[in-house]
C-alpha cells in the first residue's frame, strides 16, 4: 500500500500513551495501528469487491429442505420433549 497522504491527529496524552503501547504490545507503528483501525472502521468494499460477494454467495449450493422439513429438524416434536 503506498502511503501518500498525511494527516496530523491531535489525541489526549491518556490516549495517546495506550494506543502507544497497544501499538509495542503488537508489534507495531502507531500509525500503522490507527491506518488499521480507520480501515476497519470506515473502510467501504468497492463497488467489484460487492459484486464479488454477491456472486459468492451466489455460488453457493446448500442443503436447504422444504419449510416444514427445516420446522421438523428445528423445533422438536412436544411428545419427545415430554418423555
């Protein structure tokens, strides 16, 4: 990933010393550690990375039976509850 743009964040110095030490704890930069949590925060699939779960799920070939098969193996008979 190439890092291009910067951006100065203003943290309270609390703040500041935990995600430092998260940061040592993992092994990693602090901002390596904010880059990550914005991405999984606020980073947004592009419109391929959606079609391509759409086709995923698509794709798939499940063993799903009728509705009342599926009632029957989900909610159990009341006389097997009452033996």
């Amino acid at each position: 990933m190439e890092l291009s743009k910067k951006t100065t964040i203003l943290f309270s110095p609390e703040l500041h010393e935990r995600l430092s030490r998260l940061a040592v704890e993992r092994g990693t930069s602090l901002g390596d550690l904010v880059r990550t949590a914005c991405e999984s925060q606020y980073g947004l699939p592009t419109k391929d990375e959606k079609l391509a779960a759409v086709r995923s799920l698509a794709a798939l070939t499940l063993p799903v039976g009728d509705p009342q098969q599926m009632k029957r193996e989900s909610v159990p008979d009341p006389q097997e509850l009452l033996r």
